[in-house]
C-alpha cells in the first residue's frame, strides 16, 4: 500500500464514518449503497456484491431475532476504530496532539483528518512512501477492513444473519440448530457464492453446485435462493423439513 493509497484508505473512512454511526441503530434508514466506494475497481465489485447481499437477504430482523436498540457488534467496531484512530493521530503528531475523545464522543474524524493531513505532509523527492506511512498501513488497513465489514462492504467471509432453510443452522457444535451457517466466499475465477457450513443437504434441485462437499450458491443464483428463504420462513419447520 503506497502513500497515497494510505491517504486513500483515510479518505473513505471518513467519507464512510456517518454511514457506520447510523448502523449501530438497527431500524436506521438503509444506507445509500449508490454511494461510489473512492477506492478502485476491486472496491466497486465489493460494492455490488453487497448490494446484491443488502438486496436479497438483509432485513431489519433476521430469523429468530429480537429488536435491540443498538447493534452491539457495530458498536464494538466504532469504539474499536476510534481507539486507533487516536493512537495513529498521537503517534504521527510532532508537536501537541488532539485531545483524545471523551464520554459518548463517536466521532473519528477529527484523528483520522489529523492523521490524512500529516502523511500528506511526509514525502520524499522520488515520491514514495516515508517511514510513518509503511508504519500507519497495517493500521489503517485493518480499521478499513472492520468498517467495511460491519457495513456488508467487504464479502468475503461474512456470515449472512439467516438461517439456513435447510439445515435450520444444525453444525457438530449446535446440533439442534440456531446457528447462522452461510458465509460469503469468493470461488476460483473470482465468482462470488454463499456456502452452507451446517450440517446441511439440500434437494438436488435446490442447490446451484456443492463446494468442499458443502451446498453453495453463487452469485447467479442468490435471488432464486432469496426467493426460496422468503417462502421457507412463512411455513413452519416442521413442514420445511418434510418438503425439503
């Protein structure tokens, strides 16, 4: 990750940080997902892919939830970003420092603009990365990583909040069921699918391919697949089971 790149990465943090504040709240309005990522082209495909994710499976509620009045995995995310978004300002700051955030304050801006403007500042005559921005890339890189993936922005390894209609969430480990089993995988060839890990076989008719002997579906098939989710979830699990 070049300099600029760092700065980049900074950039959509900041664009991005009212989005993650509004999620903590579970029945907040949907986040315009038109929004373009300033990353690059691999950024936009992550953008569809959630799109297509928001658009099939995300609702206010996914099966068997209860409302809450804050999502406490977003929460955890916001403090967690706003802790190192205070350490990376107070180490790259040469004189003085922002006063770190009180009480309540959920705001990162502040350091992650203190924290843009002083790798701006570092340079050399060839133009490539100083030393504080090769140190401030891992850092920066991993807040992106949490903020993307608490906004369904990163696909790759995302659990999908539903349960399986098949399985009914059944693993070695809940064998009764009640565990979110989907996840998000990018396949060889780069294609985009959801694989079951539950203790799960679906009819063959139901299934678009199997992966590592578990069901999968890719991207071609999602909404299918959402359609079948929908039906399932207004028919009792016991009948579910008998027609499957």
């Amino acid at each position: 990750m070049s300099r600029t790149t760092v700065v980049e990465t900074l950039d959509w943090l900041i664009e991005y940080w009212p989005d993650l504040v509004e999620a903590r709240l579970p029945m907040a309005t949907k986040r315009p997902w038109q929004t373009p990522a300033p990353l690059d082209a691999e950024g936009r495909e992550l953008r569809d892919a959630a799109a297509y994710l928001d658009r099939y499976f995300r609702n206010p509620l996914g099966v068997r939830e209860s409302p809450a009045p804050l999502d406490v995995n977003v929460l955890q995310t916001i403090l967690d970003v706003l802790v190192h978004a205070d350490d990376l300002a107070a180490e790259l700051a040469e004189w003085g420092q922002l006063a770190p955030p009180g009480v309540g304050d959920l705001d990162a801006r502040p350091y992650l603009r203190f924290a843009r403007a002083r790798l701006v500042d570092e340079h050399d005559d060839l133009g490539e990365p100083g030393p504080w921005s090769e140190w401030a890339e891992p850092i920066v890189w991993r807040m992106y990583e949490s903020v993307a993936r608490s906004l369904a922005m990163l696909y790759t390894g995302q659990t999908i909040r539903l349960l399986c209609p098949w399985c009914d969430g059944r693993t070695p480990e809940t064998p009764v069921g009640g565990a979110y089993t989907w996840r998000v995988v990018t396949l060889p060839g780069n294609q985009i699918a959801i694989v079951c890990h539950g203790i799960c076989e679906p009819p063959p008719r139901e299934v678009g391919t199997w992966w590592g002997g578990q069901p999968c579906w890719p991207i071609s098939e999602w909404e299918r697949l959402a359609r079948y989710v929908r039906a399932a979830e207004t028919r009792p699990a016991a009948r579910r089971t008998m027609t499957a």
